[in-house]
C-alpha cells in the first residue's frame, strides 16, 4: 500500500512519512491484540479503540483491493496507449470509498441481529414436533467488541422469538472467563420451553476449554459434547446431538465423535446435531441426520470472500444446503471475532428454524 498507493501522490516526504507509520501501526492490529492480552484472538482495548482499530485494517483491506484493481486496469490501458498514469484524483478516490465501506462493514458487523425465519421440511418428523421451532445463535464471539450490553440485547431478542428450544452452535467468547465473566453473565437469562443446549466451537479451545465448559454450564446452558439428548412431545421424540470442534486434538480434548455422540439414540428418531463447522456435513448425512446445524464461516463476512472461505469448509459458507438428503443449515453468526469484524452483503443472524413434517 506504501509503494502502490501512497507514495506516487503529490505530497511532501514528511507528510507521505507520517502516513506511511499510520498505515503500518494499523496493519499491525493483531500484533497489538497480542501485546495487550497474550493472545491474537482477544484484543483487550476499549471498545472504541476495537472499532476504530478494525475499521482502520478493514479500510486497508479494502483499498488494497482497490489499489490492484487500479493497476489491473493501468496495465490494460498501457496495452492500448503508452503513458498511462493515474491521477491523484483516482487514489484519493479509492482511499474514500475503502474508508466509507469499512465504517459501513464495521457498523453492520456490531449491530445486534434480527431473527431470520426458516423452515426445513424433516422426514419422518412426528407429527407432535410440526412447526417445532429452533433457535440458533452462533459465534457470538463475546468480547471487548460484544460486551455485556450487546449479549444483553441478543438475549432479550432471542427470549422473545417463541423458540422452543435454543441452541449455540459454538464460539461463545473471546478471552478467558476472568476477562470475560461480566460479559457473557448476561446468558443466564436465555430461556426457552425445552432449554438451552449448546457446543464448543474451535475459539473455547483457545482460552481454557475445561474453564470455559463449567462455567458455561453454571450459566444453565446444556452443553453436548459428542453427546444427545432427547426432546419430547408427549409419546414423540427428537434427537439433539452435538459434536466438539475439529481443532480439539490440538489441545489434548477429544475430537469430535458422531459415533458417541449417537451411540443409544431409538432407531428411527429423527436427528438434529449441532456441528460447529460445516466441512463434515457429508459423514453426516451419512450417518443419518436430518438437520446439521452449522456456524464458524461468518458467511464469509464480505461477499465475493465467501468463495474463499467455501475452499476451507467443503464448499459450505452460508445457508441452506441439500447433503445428500440431508439439510444443511450455515449461520452467518450472531456476533463475529472481534480481529476482523467487517460485514458487506453478509448480516449476521439469529436463526428461528421452523421444522416441517414430511411423510414417506
């Protein structure tokens, strides 16, 4: 950005210096988050400077992009006329629109989301369980970024949906519980007919997953780790399983297992598994489940990256997928983790999943 961008404008060297630091301490933000937490995925500043800081490396993001598109089309004009040169006016101007776009991208990441409504047509659904409805909350990312303010919001939306059950498909928080115990305090009070049942996702690995486990549960939050249980209808029954995170070995905790995460479920009881991530959906299908609930991709946050995070999770970022017959469901995520948190035609969401039955 230095070389491409800034320094062919007319500017003074000092001031073309001046800049330069600025865009190399903003480039530096994870290294920042490092320094004042011990750990790249929780930046412990205030919530102002979290903000500005991920608006800053979003708005270079950007005008990198811009800056290659410019160079992309100046190379295609020298191959016409030679001499092509680009005006300060073009710089100035994709230096603007970067800047406009990450404020935009960075307000609609903290805003707190609405419900989204879907409906998944289940086969073999009893018919007691017909417009049973799920709620899905993911990657809150609990943080510095989303306080106790922002979580207290969410509840309140979340208890208001007239879920039946809710469910957390992983990455609670950002930080350890003594830095984050005020901030997810807020989760005790989620409430639902049939409970709170939740999974880790790969960031509770990151900060003391035994911790983070019993303290989620003293919130009342169920957690199922390569477990199930069984919601009831009177006589009628549902399978709620749920997996741990693919990156648990890396920290000496199981990985996950559908195998014990099933083991004892009734033979021809419909399954709903929580998954944090999506890139084992197939194994799921064929394992027999109807609806794997999925997060971690953020949707791909900006449209267009979202191709770019399908390649590291089986082709699945966002949305509804058919598997093989099974449906796939991937969340955009309520929250988002606070080192890039730039959402452009990728909202967040809380998911209300209305199940619908289908006979053979």
């Amino acid at each position: 950005m230095i070389g491409r961008w800034l320094w062919p404008l007319s500017l003074t060297v000092p001031v073309r210096l001046v800049v330069a630091v600025l865009l190399l301490l903003a480039s530096q933000y994870h290294s920042w988050s490092r320094l004042s937490s011990g750990s790249v995925f929780a930046p412990e500043f205030p919530r102002a400077v979290v903000i500005a800081f991920n608006w800053a490396f979003g708005a270079i993001l950007l005008l990198a992009i811009l800056q290659m598109l410019v160079d992309l089309a100046t190379l295609v004009t020298m191959l016409v006329r030679r001499g092509a040169v680009v005006p300060d006016a073009v710089r100035y101007a994709t230096a603007g629109l970067a800047a406009v776009l990450a404020a935009i991208g960075v307000a609609n990441a903290i805003r707190v989301p609405v419900v989204k409504d879907v409906e998944v047509t289940i086969r073999d659904l009893p018919p007691q369980f017909d417009g049973y409805r799920v709620l899905q909350l993911t990657d809150l990312h609990i943080s510095r970024l989303f306080p106790a303010n922002w979580a207290r919001a969410v509840v309140t939306r979340a208890n208001a949906s007239g879920a039946d059950v809710i469910v957390v498909t992983g990455d609670f928080i950002d930080g350890s519980v003594a830095m984050r115990q005020a901030d997810v305090a807020p989760l005790h009070d989620l409430r639902a007919p049939d409970g709170v049942y939740a999974i880790p996702g790969n960031h509770e690995y990151f900060f003391d997953y035994a911790a983070w486990m019993r303290h989620l549960q003293g919130l009342g939050i169920r957690m199922l780790p390569n477990a199930h249980t069984l919601l009831q209808r009177g006589d009628a029954r549902l399978v709620l399983a749920g997996v741990t995170d693919l990156s648990a070995p890396a920290v000496g905790q199981a990985g996950p297992d559908l195998s014990a995460a099933l083991a004892g479920v009734p033979a021809g009881v419909p399954i709903l598994l929580l998954d944090h991530q999506p890139k084992a959906a197939r194994q799921s299908a064929a394992r027999g489940v109807a609806l794997q609930l999925s997060g971690h991709t953020h949707g791909g946050m900006i449209l267009g990256f979202d191709r770019i995070f399908a390649l590291a999770n089986g082709g699945f970022v966002s949305g509804r997928y058919d598997v093989d017959g099974m449906t796939l469901y991937v969340s955009n995520g309520t929250g988002l983790w606070p080192g890039f948190a730039l959402r452009l035609g990728r909202w967040a969401e809380m998911t209300r999943i209305t199940l619908r039955s289908k006979r053979a």
